[in-house]
C-alpha cells in the first residue's frame, strides 16, 4: 500500500514552491506586454480589484 502521507506533503511541498516562484514573478519589474505598454504592479491590480461600491448599509465603522 502506498504512504500516502509522504505523497501528501510532497504536494504541499511542492505547491509552496511553486507559490513562491509565483511571488518571485510577481515582485519583478514589470515587463512589456504584447501591447507595448508597461503592466502596472501587482499592488496597483490588486487596488483597484479591490475598490469595489460598498454594499447598502454598510458604514466605515465596520470596516476596522
């Protein structure tokens, strides 16, 4: 019968490098697209994704 408790942290394993890379990516210059412009940084995308309209009743006393 397999171990599957080695098989399991071998994934976890390897998804945490895979993370990491990812975040290495992420954190370098930005490049040139296929449109010649400059993509913005991460934390600029992340920004805006997160400026959505509040929900009704919502107050910014909730917000901390």
């Amino acid at each position: 019968m397999r171990d599957y408790g080695k098989m399991f942290l071998g994934l976890v394993f390897a998804g945490i490098i895979l993370m990491v890379i990812g975040l290495m990516l992420a954190r370098a210059q930005p490049r040139l697209d296929h449109t010649g412009l400059t993509r913005p940084p991460l934390s600029e995308l992340l920004r805006k994704a997160s400026m959505v309209p509040p929900s009704p009743g919502f107050t910014p006393e909730h917000a901390n």
